[in-house]
C-alpha cells in the first residue's frame, strides 16, 4: 500500500533525536530550528520525559474515560500552577484542530449561538469547523464550507463591534501571534477590546494557544502579555513533547454536563504522563525564562545582518523576514549547514521554532550558517539596511 501522498517531503529520514538535535540513519547532526513545527518544547528525548513514557507504559498504557484517571488531575494541578490560570478546568483530546473544534462546540453550546468570527491569515486546523475559520481557501472543501462563519481584519475593533453587535456570534477566536500567517500579533488595545466587546455581547473570547502556548513565547501563554482572560484557551503541539496530546482550558462560568463534550483517547495514561513530565521539565529548567532570554540575544545577532528586514514574534516563536522568498535559503541551510527551519504563508518569512531548552551557542551556529548561505543570495538580492533596532 502506498501512503496517501499530502506531504511534500525533504529527502531526510531523522531516526534519533537528542534535545535540540535530530540524528540521520548515516549519523548526520541536524540543528532543530523548527521544533517539528513547535511542537519539540523541552528536547528531543528529554530523560525525563523518556522515563516518565518508559515507566507508564509498563505500568498501564490506556483506558477508556469511563473509569477514574487521577492523572488527569496531576496534569491539570499542574497546568494551572505553572500557567498561572486560576479557576479554569481542563477537557483533554489529541490535536490542536480537535482542541479548537471542541472549543467552538462549546461556545455555541454555552451561548445558543452559531456564528464565528476568524481573523486574515489565521489557521486553525483542518477538520470540519476550523478550517472554516481557517483563511486558506484551498484547504476547504465543499463540505467545509456550511458553517456560519465570518472572516475579519486582524487588529480592526470596529469591523469587531459591528459584527458583534449583530447579536448573534458564539465565538470570536484568534491566535495571539498566527503561526503559519507569519507571527502577525495585533495591538494590546485589540485584545482587551475584543475581550470587552465579546462580554458585552456575550459571545466566548477564544485564544488559539496552539502553537504559541507552554512556554513559546516567554510566557506561559502569549495572550497573558495582554492581560486579558480568554473564555477557553486551547492547547496542544508543546503540550506533548511530540506525544499527540492537545486541550482546551475552559473558564469556570462555562458549566459541564454529562455528554457535552468526548474521547476515546484524549487524556489517556500515557499522555497524562507526557503532559506532567513536560510541564515539570519547563518548572525545573526555567525554559520560559530562557525564551526571554534568548529572544534578545537572537535580535541583537539578526541586527548585525543587513539581510534580514525584520524580526517577527517573541520568545522562540521567532520570523526573520527577508525582501526575497526563502524556500532556496531553507533548502541551503537545510543540506548545506544541516539545520531545519520553517516556513510561513509570508514566503519571505524564515520561522524559528526550537526546542526551549535551546542555548546561544547554537544560535551562534545558526547566524554563522546564514550569513555564508546568504553570500549566494547577495547578487539576487543585495543587502541593503535591517529595520531591527539595535538592543
Ligand atoms: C495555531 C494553530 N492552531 C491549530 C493547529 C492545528 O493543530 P493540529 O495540527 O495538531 O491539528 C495548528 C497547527 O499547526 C496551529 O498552528
């Protein structure tokens, strides 16, 4: 049987991984830039986290959500005092698309409501209802294409009001900084109007933290840089290390019935035992501390590289953006310097997702690659200023 061909893939084969590095068959060393699309949060084969696997699937692997599974409650105990979300409760599933598929049910559930209001440039998944919030219209299938939905300006609170005044929205949902559309974060005044607005009109405030939560950006969540309370806040990618795990933080006003919402996997042992060993690993090692940290050292280093026009994002959720497409630069550094790293729908957008436990010594190694890669790009592309300001 073949494999149903989706994925353009690079012709490399990773069979080991060792914290912010990735190992080929033949022994090749890559530097893992992308994170396996932020997803890595505390490093390839973290012991911790390969002993707490270890030592769960010796003792129980699986069980269905029927029965009593304390490792749940670790998971949330945890989530909420390294997050520092209070009077929150937890539901657990496996992806980040099913983690905001259960977050709009739940809003339409709680409101009555139906419709949705989505930003430009946002991706939120490619299952039923969130790929209709999804603005990539070539992900979207006939079937895709029912729900009541409503795509908006990012950063525009009146186009907001007036949709919101139409009484009739269960859910205004965003990512705090869009992943794929390019590390695009609105103004703090967006956020907090979009929070207001949503409580007078009673429609849910969603914060897609798929990617831009646990840590990534040097706050456990990138919304609490804005100071506002989302109804739900969902999770996933980091959440797991790379054990498929995602879920929804939903505020205590919002209540649980029995049947409302449902899994067969989510919140499974293993996953609990995934889920607390990385949570204990970004408490223990200080990882959202060294997100910060390293944020600053990698703008003082882009700004000494008059290629790179801006610097997009925060913490290690960090774009370069350059006045050319970088597919080729990718491809170089790729097999040229062996370092991944990703894209974005900006196609002139270089992403940086490491792992967080990721040090400047191989930042260093990054800067060293691109300024040689770049020598092939000066005459295509002459350097001219940076519009990073010098820190
Ligand atoms: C912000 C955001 N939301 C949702 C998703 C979907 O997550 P998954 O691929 O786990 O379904 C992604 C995936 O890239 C994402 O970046």
């Amino acid at each position: 049987m073949n494999l149903f061909d989706v994925y353009p893939l690079y012709n490399i084969a990773p069979v080991k991984g060792e914290g912010v590095f990735v190992y080929d068959k033949a022994g090749t060393k890559y530097l893992d830039l992308y994170g396996g699309h932020a997803v890595i949060s505390i490093g390839h084969s973290h012991p911790t986290y390969v002993s707490a696997l270890k030592g769960q699937v010796e003792k129980l692997g699986f069980y269905s959500n029927s029965i009593q599974n304390p490792l749940q409650e670790e998971l949330a105990g945890k989530l909420e005092s390294v997050s520092g979300c209070e009077n929150y409760s937890l539901f657990l599933c496996n992806s980040g698309a099913e983690a905001n598929e259960n977050a709009l049910k739940l809003a339409s559930f709680h409101t009555g409501k139906s419709r949705v209001i989505y930003f430009e440039k946002a991706f939120h998944g490619r299952t039923s209802g969130v790929v209709a919030v999804t603005d990539n219209q070539s992900i979207k299938a006939p079937f895709n294409t029912g729900h009541k939905v409503t795509r908006l300006v990012f950063d525009d609170v009146p186009s907001l009001e007036n949709e919101l005044k139409k009484e009739d929205v269960a859910a205004v949902i965003f990512e705090v900084i869009q992943g794929v559309g390019g590390l695009e974060e609105a103004t703090t005044n967006f956020y907090t109007e979009a929070s207001k607005l949503c409580k007078k009109h009673a429609a849910l405030l969603i914060a897609d933290e798929v990617q831009s939560g646990y840590g990534r950006t040097g706050d456990f969540f990138a919304f609490q840089k804005h100071g506002i309370r989302p109804d739900i806040i969902s999770i996933a990618k980091g959440m797991g290390n790379g054990f498929p795990m995602g879920g929804i933080l939903i505020d205590q006003a919002i209540q649980a019935k029995h049947g409302l919402l449902g899994t067969t996997f989510g919140g499974n042992h293993l996953a609990c035992a995934a889920g607390i060993a990385v949570l204990d690993v970004i408490e223990k090692e200080q990882l959202m501390e060294n997100a910060a940290s390293i944020y600053s050292y990698v703008k003082s280093a882009a700004a000494e590289i008059p290629h790179v026009k801006s610097l997009k994002g925060r913490g290690l959720m960090i774009g370069l953006e350059f006045d050319f497409e970088v597919a080729p630069l990718r491809k170089e550094m790729l097999f040229t310097h062996h370092i991944f790293t990703g894209a974005a729908s900006n196609k002139n957008l270089l992403r940086i997702l490491p792992p967080l436990n990721i040090q400047k010594e191989h930042f260093d190694t990054f800067f060293k690659a691109l300024k040689q890669a770049l020598k092939n790009f000066s005459e295509s592309s002459p350097a001219t200023a940076t519009n990073i300001e010098k820190s």
